[in-house]
C-alpha cells in the first residue's frame, strides 16, 4: 500500500481538508501563505542550477517571474518598497528605539497601533490598500479576512527575502548537493510504504554513497524544540528514505544510505540534525491514519474551533454557506454496509438467545473460521460475531 507522506500529514492536520482535496476533488486554492514555501524552494532550484549567484537573489527572481505572469510587473518594483520600508520600521521596535508605553518591548510589533501609525508616518499606507487589493481580485486573500497592519502580500515578499537571507549562510554548498525536491520511498516492513519528497539532497562526507536528507518547515512560529523537529513525520521518514523506485522520478539520482536528517525551520533560521529517529512512532501514526483514509473517517478540525481553520486554504469551503456542519462525510458505501450487517447482527441475536446449543455450535464454527482464516482480512468480521454470542451470555 503506497501512501503519499503529503496525504498522511495533510489528514494528521485535518481530516477534513484531506476530504476536499483527495475524496472531493476540489483543487486546492491557492493563498498568500502558500506563496513563501513555493518561492523559496523555486529559489533554491534556480540558486542550485546556477541561474542566480546567491539565494535572496534567486528568491526575488521568482517573485519577478510572478509579478510578468499576473500582468504586472511594476508590482515587483511596489513588493521591494514596502518590505525596505517594512524592515526600517521593524529595525525601531527591534532596537528598541520604539517601546511599550511601560518601557518594555513589544512582542509582535506587526499587529500594534503604533506599527499601523509608523507605516502610515512612513506614507506606506496608499501602498498597503493597493497590493492588498491586488492580492483580492487574484484570490489571494480571503474575502472575511480583517482589515491588520501593514499588507498581507508585502508581508509574504518580506518575509521570503529575509528568509532567504537568514539562511543562506548555512545552507550546502552547490558541490555538495545532489537535488531538490527529490523523491524518495520509505518501506514501513508492514505492507505500506511512504513516498515523499526531500527539499534538499546532499552528498555526505562519507565515501560509502551516503547522503544528508534536508527537510524544510515553513510553519510561523518564533522557536522550534528539537524534540518536536525530532517527531515531525517527514523526518523519520526522510531518515528512512530509499531512492524511487519509479524510474521517471528518479532522475538518475542514487545512494546507498542516509547519514543523517537536517531539520530546517526557515522562520527562526534554527536546524537541527537527527541521526536516530523513532521508527515506532512513524509505525503507529502511518498505520492509524491510513486506516481512517481508508475508511475515509472524517472529523473536521472545525469541532475545535475557528482558530484552527484561520490559516488553511480550504477556509471558505467549510465555513461559508452551508457550511462543514451539513457535509455527507459519512462514506455511503460504507453506511450501506453497516446498516445491512447491523440488521443481521441483530437477527442473529435473536436466534441464539432463544437456543442454548445453536450458541455452543456457533462458537465452535467461529473458533475453525478463525483458525482458517488468520491474518487475512475476511477474519475482521469474525470478532463483530463473536460479540453477538458474548452479549447473549
């Protein structure tokens, strides 16, 4: 059973997104959020082929090549005054040149008053209603989202060029790097296997045809713990990764082991390396998650709240008209086969707890079947039969 590792954790975060995207066949939409991780790992492509002599340069090469395919290419000169404007109000409150009134700093300075007053002194503000506007005639951003300081698109611009330039110092030099994006398996020994993809590939110092595996997160947050890089999902798999087997993906590209797993958190800058994974966790997660994809369980992360929902694509789907209450996530196929097993567990009962030796022979038949069929899937339904006769004792 072939699982792809961008559907595991997709149905890991939501079930419910899982739904629109692969059971619906709604594509997924495109927001401004995934606009960073795309840019980036573009950029690393065009730094790594040799089109651009350093990654911020990259980065803004393909912001460029965006700006031309929306038919305006003037943005890209509107995208790099707002993010210099951006950084010399930021530099004020990172200094501390600006403060809280009590004298302390301010945490996320992005979403105070006096960051909205400091770009509209800087004279940003015309600038910020119209990328934003851009933004929402091209579906970028939602058509609920609040009105916040500064703009959402220069923000996602902002963020890409000091990502890019946080990082840089650290990343693999262009010798060492195998591919990107490169697909790899991961046999799990219990029938399923994951197929993923590693952000960077690179050549270990070892000459037994090793090879570092980078995985790249994206998610904002102002720190990572190496324990949680250490449990993500795309690391224990990543350390397990074996070159595609399918000959179109893989490119020609091959190796005999991985030496380790580099974890790269492009927000904080922060990596950590994982030589040791834990193999059991990927087990009980990967077996636990493909049996409710299976049986196509749903359960919205909606239940938990608004919040949970406020950063995902499928936003608008689940929570404008009708909404995510009224959707048939119950798969038919399988509320007809419960409904009609239901209905003969029920006669079933009925017939052995009116005769005592009907029971006794049942029970010996089911001990042969279980016999007979152990291990195969046809067993599964032994054990609904076996409850029938316990709940009769």
């Amino acid at each position: 059973m072939d699982i792809r590792l961008d559907d595991l954790r997709t149905y890991a975060r939501c079930p419910l997104e899982w739904f629109w995207e692969r059971r619906a066949g709604v594509p997924r939409p495109r927001t401004i959020a995934s606009l960073l991780p795309t840019a980036i790992r573009t950029g690393l492509e065009f730094y790594y082929q040799g089109h651009a002599d350093s990654l911020a340069t990259a980065v803004n090469l393909v912001w460029h090549d965006w700006c031309e395919g929306w038919g305006e290419p003037a943005l890209a000169r509107e995208l790099a005054q707002y993010a210099a404007g951006r950084a010399k109000i930021l530099d004020l409150f990172s200094t501390g040149r600006v403060q809280r009134p009590d004298g302390g700093r301010y945490a996320v300075p992005e979403m105070t008053n006096e960051y909205r007053m400091r770009m509209h002194s800087a004279g940003l503000t015309n600038l910020v209603r119209s990328l934003d506007e851009f933004a929402r005639t091209h579906g970028l951003i939602a058509p609920d989202e609040s009105n916040r300081p500064g703009s959402a698109l220069g923000d996602a611009f902002a963020d890409c060029m000091a990502m890019a330039e946080r990082n840089a110092p650290d990343l693999p030099a262009p010798a060492v790097v195998l591919g990107w994006v490169t697909p790899f398996e991961a046999d799990l020994d219990n029938g399923m296997r994951l197929i993923g993809q590693a952000d960077l590939m690179v050549r270990a110092e070892s000459e037994d045809g090793a090879v570092i595996v980078e995985v790249h997160d994206f998610e904002p947050a102002p720190w990572v713990r190496a324990g949680l890089a250490g449990r993500d999902l795309r690391v224990i798999a990543a350390a397990l990764a074996q070159p595609s087997s399918s000959q179109s993906e893989s490119a020609g590209l091959s190796w005999q082991r991985v030496d380790h797993v580099k974890f790269r958190h492009w927000p904080t800058g922060q990596a950590f390396a994982f030589r040791e994974t834990n193999t059991g966790h990927l087990l009980a997660l990967a077996a636990a998650i493909a049996r409710g994809m299976q049986h196509h369980v749903v359960i919205p992360r909606a239940v938990t709240g608004y919040e949970s929902c406020r950063a995902c694509a499928y936003r608008e789907h689940c929570w404008g008209q009708p909404g995510w209450e009224v959707l048939p996530l119950l798969d038919a196929g399988l509320l007809g086969w419960a409904e009609a097993h239901r209905d003969a567990f029920q006669r079933l009962r009925q017939d052995v707890a009116n005769d005592a030796a009907l029971a006794t022979q049942m029970r010996a038949s089911v001990a042969v079947l279980e016999q007979a069929l152990e291990g195969l899937p046809g067993s599964s339904i032994l054990a609904s039969v076996l409850q029938v006769l316990e709940m009769v004792d």
